[in-house]
C-alpha cells in the first residue's frame, strides 16, 4: 500500500463494504434507531465517522471490516454503524438523512481525524474513542476491546480529569490518551497541567508532551524549541529542535481559513521566521511556497516555485518530503511538462534504499511514456519489497505491463 495508511490522501472512497463474515453494518436506521435497537440487545455501539476522501478509512472498509474475524468480535457485541462526515453531490438519501446528526456528532465530540471510531455504552453514553487504520484485524480488534475496560475507557478517564482528579500518573495518563484519540483539545489543558508539576521540562517523556501539543507559533511551550535548542536535542537528538520549528512554520504559514482565498503575505511570513530563524528564513519562506502552491492545486505556481528552490537549496529537502512532494505531482497533475520536471528534481529517489521512493520514481517514469525503464525499476522495488508490500508493487508492476494507468 503506498506510503502511510494514517495520512490522508485524495482517492474515491468506495461504499462501505460488507461482507456476510465481516462486521454488519447497520443501514437504514436513524441515530435514535441505533440507540434504540443498541439498548433493547444491550449492546454496545461501534460508530465509524469517516470521509468520502480519506484513503485510510478506505482501506478500512476493504479489508479489515470485511475479515471474518473482525465480524466475530464484533457482530455479537455491537450495533455498529458508518456514519460519513463530508457531504457530496452523490449523496444517497441514507446518507443526506444523516446530515444532521453526522454534523452534531462532528462538533460535540471533535472529530478532526479520519476515521474516528466512537464507541458508546448499551444506554447511549459515550464511553471511547480511537482513530486511524489499522494493518490487520488483530490490532483493531485489540485496540477496540479497550471499550470495555473501564480503565483504559477514553472518555471515563476524560470524566474523572474533568471531575477534578490530578495525581500525576493519572494526568499523564490522559495526556496521553487524548493524543492518541486525537483529541487536542482537551489534551492541551491535561498536558499543561502535567506539565506544572514537573521540576524537569527537558526529560524525555515532558519534552513528547511540549511536542505534541505545539502545533503553533503562538502555543506555550514553542519556546521550548526556539530557545532551548541545546538542552532538546541533547534528548531528542541533534536537529530536532529545529526540525520541529521548521514544521511548526511550514503548517501554519498554509493553513488558511476555509474560505479565504487571499494568498499569503510572504514578506510577513519570511519576517516571522527571520525572528527565530534568521539563518533560514529564505530557505523556509521558499519551501512554504511550494506546499502553498501544490495546495491550491496550482501546478504553474507549484513548477515555478519547486525549480527555484531545487537549484538553490536542493540538497536541504529530506527524501521522505521529496518523496510526497513528486508522488503528489504524479497523481495529480497532468501537465507532462509539470511532471518531467519533477523526473529531474526527483531523480535521486530511484537509487534510494527505501523501496516506496523507488516506486515513485518509476511511476514517474512510466506517466512520462518511459515504459521500460519504469517496467525495470517497478521490477526492482518488487524484489526488495517485504511480503506485505509485495501484493502493491506487482499490482503497479501488472498495470505497466499492460499499458494502464497507475494513478
């Protein structure tokens, strides 16, 4: 499977599927329904909120839900229900008559990430949350049975902090979780709270917690990593303070408002980097522009402004962005003079020993006519490839072959 089941990229999301073995899903039936039928079987509630976009929880649907195992774990213990968070112009009726409850849901338990599982009590209280894929049914299954232990409950544990517990252990605890769930933010305050009684802020587990939750300029602990570059990576390892300011900027300098179309004030972006990193202010406010314009889906602004930064700063990207950058390109542009510039800047991925990055350079190639050498290439990657990766490569292997397309 490409790249990382917890990344969301832009693929078709197919119909939940289901399978006689698999988990049954319920159709048909309102929330208030679902609530009903779960009280009268006293069972609990599996709730999937997932996106028509999002490839994990299309992977999800495919092959984890179908598995007759995943079904015998889950038919006799829950009414389980998929519930899509994004609307569209294919809608069925079943889904448009989940609008409004889909949204609630969305809103009162902060669903940010998908897929989100919510996981509610026989009586229709809500007692857990996990989210993301899973590589096989053993690990769902695993992390779903914390439902029932009232220990390990995502949102018991939320109760009691809100309810006032704080011994330290148990703080850390919910920090923890709510990272885990997605939930930042109520992991915030736990975390700050955590983090008041430590005497240390540079151990290793304070400086995760400061890490997980500085998503942010503007969040407390960003100074952590701006002006105590020495004591973090004497910890975390050398650079990672900067990597993680570098992050910090290049997220929040793209993250526009949903309706704002107005482009970023660059002046202004390259003068709040110069204030914590002056050395790399060009570099960065560089980079910005080309997630700005691969963002927008501008591939004239995106060429233009990825040539100018490879020539000047090329060897600064790490392999796992160019990697993402020229697989984004691949699948999505279609301008050939776009995407053989991205064969030139991309070209050392195909020497490189992680074989994903191999396979983007040869689909590079085969978008770009180049049929043998992709064939050669894709050849490479398959025989390096470890046996659950092999199954991807010789279905892209198969395609070239035949001439179909591989995006």
């Amino acid at each position: 499977m490409k790249k990382i089941l917890w990344l969301i990229f832009l693929l078709p999301f197919l119909s939940q599927a289901q399978d006689d073995k698999g988990v049954h899903f319920e159709h048909g039936l309102s929330w208030a329904a679902i609530q009903a039928k779960a009280k009268a079987e006293n069972k609990y509630i599996f709730m999937d909120c997932f996106t028509t976009w999002c490839g994990p929880c299309k992977y999800m649907s495919t092959k984890i839900f179908p598995q007759e195992e995943t079904g015998n774990y889950f038919n006799d213990k829950f009414i389980s229900v998929a519930v899509q968070l994004d609307t569209t112009s294919k809608d069925a009726d079943n889904i448009k008559a989940w609008y409004a409850d889909g949204h609630d849901i969305s809103t009162r338990y902060g669903v940010r990430a998908y897929p989100t599982y919510l996981i509610f009590a026989p009586d229709g209280h809500v007692v857990h949350r996990t989210v993301g894929s899973r590589l096989t049914a053993k690990d769902f299954i695993a992390d779903i049975s914390d439902c029932f232990d009232s220990t390990k409950q995502y949102y018991t544990l939320l109760d009691q902090y809100k309810s006032g517990r704080r011994d330290t252990a148990f703080l850390h605890k919910v920090a923890m979780s709510c990272f885990s769930a997605y939930d930042l933010v109520n992991g915030e305050g736990v975390a700050n709270d955590w983090l008041a009684t430590q005497s240390d802020l540079f151990s290793r587990d304070a400086l995760y917690l400061q890490d997980v939750y500085t998503r942010k300029s503007t969040d407390k602990y960003f100074s952590t990593f701006t002006d105590h570059v020495n004591e973090v990576d004497k910890v975390l390892g050398p650079g990672y303070a900067e990597g993680k300011v570098r992050n910090v900027f290049l997220v929040e300098a793209t993250d526009s408002k949903a309706g704002d179309n107005r482009p970023p004030d660059w002046d202004a972006i390259r003068k709040k980097i110069a204030a914590k990193l002056p050395a790399d202010a060009d570099e960065l406010t560089a980079r910005i522009r080309i997630t700005y314009y691969l963002s927008k889906k501008d591939y004239p602004g995106f060429e233009k402004s990825m040539v100018a930064y490879m020539k000047t700063y090329g060897s600064k990207m790490p392999d796992d962005e160019l990697n993402n950058i020229a697989w984004s390109v691949f699948q999505g542009c279609s301008d050939m003079t776009c995407v053989s510039e991205v064969l030139d800047w991309s070209k050392r991925l195909k020497d490189n020993t992680n074989i994903a990055y191999v396979d983007t350079y040869a689909n590079i190639l085969y978008k770009l006519g180049k049929k043998d050498d992709a064939i050669a290439l894709e050849t490479k990657a398959l025989t390096l490839a470890g046996d659950s990766d092999k199954a991807s490569f010789q279905e892209t292997l198969d395609k070239m072959k035949k001439g179909e397309k591989t995006w």
